[in-house]
C-alpha cells in the first residue's frame, strides 16, 4: 500500500545507499543509530503527476511518497541513521553541492559517515515540456557541448550514492578508497545578463576558491570534468 504513491526516485536511492555501503565493507544493517548523514540532490518531482492530483486519489502516504525531502529522509529511517538528512534542490549541480553539504558536515564532527549523491528520473511529460519551452533542449536531440552548432542540451537519467568518511578514519577502518577530496566551494552566479546565464566572473571566482581550500595550484591539474551543456549561453 505503501509503495504504490512512493517515487521510484525513492527506491532507487535506497538500493543505491545499500549497494554503496556494501561495496565500502560496512554492513547497511549494523548502522543504526549512527551517526551518520544522506545528502541527496534531487530537482523533479515528475511522480506526483503520474499518480495524478485529485483529492480522491490522496492517501495517508501521499505526503510522503512525494515530497523530494523523503528522498533522504527514507534513507535514513531504513538505515535508522541519526545524522543530518536533507535533499538539496540546486537544478543541474544538485548532486555536486550534496557532496560538499556531506564534507562540511563530516568536517563540523556533525556525521561521522556520510551518504552522498543524486537521482534523477523522467516520470512524466510536463518537465521535458517545460524545459523545451524554455529554449535550452536540442531540437534535433543531440548534446552538442564544446561545439559551433550547439542548439541545447538533451535530459537524460541517471542516480549515485558514495559513502564519505574523513581520510584519517577511513585510514584507520582500513576501508577502500577510491578518491579523495581535497577541497569544494559553492557559489551563486548573482546577476547577469539572465537568470538561467552564467556568470563567467563568479565562475573563475569559484575556481579560485575551490583551489585555495584544497591547497593545490591550478597548473597540478591534470583532468577537468566541465558542465557542458551545449548550449549557446553556457558553452562560452
């Protein structure tokens, strides 16, 4: 009963926070009432629409099978973890500033292990539409980034969980580690020439920031993952 008005967004971030701390050795089970936070970006709530609006068609799990806070929050009451829980809701770098919620929490002492990632899933047409009429989506459905006849992005879906511990812990645990982050920053664009433009200006500002906290020059960079979109406003 209580499946049927949960977002698959929800099942799936639950498979996930259990496959991710399964493959760092920690059994999902022997995690209760830890101190342990879910940081999840997540932008749609597409479901909500497909199981339809009409008060007849509420239930008493309406409210929670919908709402994106849940997203984490269900994490959380499964594992019985008692860190803090929060979906973040920032459009495209939603999962990217969960991840940095995550590092500041476990660096405060608030979490000692941290569930962080994002999902994101099409559940319902009026999104797509949505951002079509915005402008933003390739017409001919192809992501054209870094390129003269870029005419807009394509959606797409996807989810991912890691599992986060201070490096000295983690260290101690003897757990695998894949990465390390060294530092993260997180700015706005403030005004520019549009809501949805960004701001070159505030961007390199970010860089600097991100730089400094890690405490690396920019020349010992050896790889950047940009956010392309392929589009004529954010290309440049």
């Amino acid at each position: 009963r209580e499946a049927m008005p949960m977002d698959p967004q929800q099942r799936l971030m639950l498979e996930l926070s259990w496959e991710a701390l399964e493959d760092a050795g920690i059994p999902p089970r022997g995690m209760r009432g830890s101190r342990s936070g879910v940081f999840f970006g997540a932008m749609w709530s597409d479901y909500g629409k497909v199981a339809g609006g009409a008060a007849d068609r509420i239930a008493q799990h309406t409210a929670t099978g919908q709402d994106l806070s849940i997203v984490a929050a269900r994490v959380s009451y499964v594992l019985g973890l008692e860190g803090p829980s929060m979906a973040v809701n920032t459009a495209c770098s939603s999962a990217l500033v969960a991840v940095h919620l995550a590092c500041q929490s476990l660096l405060r002492g608030e979490s000692e292990l941290a569930l962080a990632g994002g999902v994101n899933l099409m559940l319902a047409p009026e999104s797509t539409v949505a951002m079509s009429r915005l402008g933003v989506l390739s017409p001919d459905g192809r992501s054209k980034a870094f390129d003269a006849r870029a005419n807009g992005y394509v959606r797409g879906e996807g989810a991912g969980v890691v599992v986060l511990k201070p490096l000295v812990q983690a260290l101690l645990d003897g757990d695998p580690i894949y990465g390390v982050i060294r530092g993260s920053a997180v700015n706005n664009d403030g005004f520019s020439n549009g809501l949805t433009a960004p701001n070159p200006a505030a961007q390199e500002a970010l860089l600097r920031d991100a730089y400094a906290r890690a405490g690396i020059g920019p020349d010992q960079v050896r790889y950047v993952e940009a956010h392309g979109t392929g589009t004529t406003h954010g290309d440049p």
